[in-house]
C-alpha cells in the first residue's frame, strides 16, 4: 500500500483507537516521534495505517494471529521516506 493509494477509513480508524487504548502507548509514542520528525500528524496517523495494514494482511496472508511485536518493530522504522512507500 502507497501513499497514494486511499488509506481504508477503517484502518484509520484503529489507530485512532490505538491513540487512545492503554494497552498501546507505543502507538502513541510512534505519533509523537513521527510529529517530532517533522511529519503532520495525519501523515504520521496515516504511515502507522500503512503499517497496522501490512501487519494485517501478513496475519491474514499466513493464517496466524497477530504478532505485536512485529507491528512494534515495524512502527519503529517509521517514518517511511518517499521512496519506501512505493512497492519495489
């Protein structure tokens, strides 16, 4: 998924409920580092989406639950540069 492909409004969605959930405060921590960056914070929302989507279809893809501390580690190599957001 690119940045310019539409971010599903449900993925945008869980992260909202991610910022807000105590059982995620990485997520959080994540938007205030992507911010710090430099990045608007619907950008940051919107590359934590991009993640959260991955993360997602991985599961799907291979059948098993989540796993949070990929979606962590993922969420720490943000912010992605233009050039990462493109599929190779």
């Amino acid at each position: 998924m690119s940045s310019e492909e539409p971010i599903p409004a449900e993925m945008l969605n869980a992260v909202e409920q991610q910022l807000t959930s105590p059982k995620t405060p990485y997520v959080t921590k994540t938007l205030a580092r992507l911010v710090k960056s430099g990045l608007s914070e619907s950008d940051a929302k919107i590359q934590i989406a991009i993640v959260l989507g991955e993360q997602m279809a991985d599961m799907l893809k291979r059948n098993r639950p989540f796993n949070e501390k990929l979606y962590k580690q993922s969420l720490n190599e943000l912010p992605m540069l233009p050039d990462e957001e493109e599929p190779a």
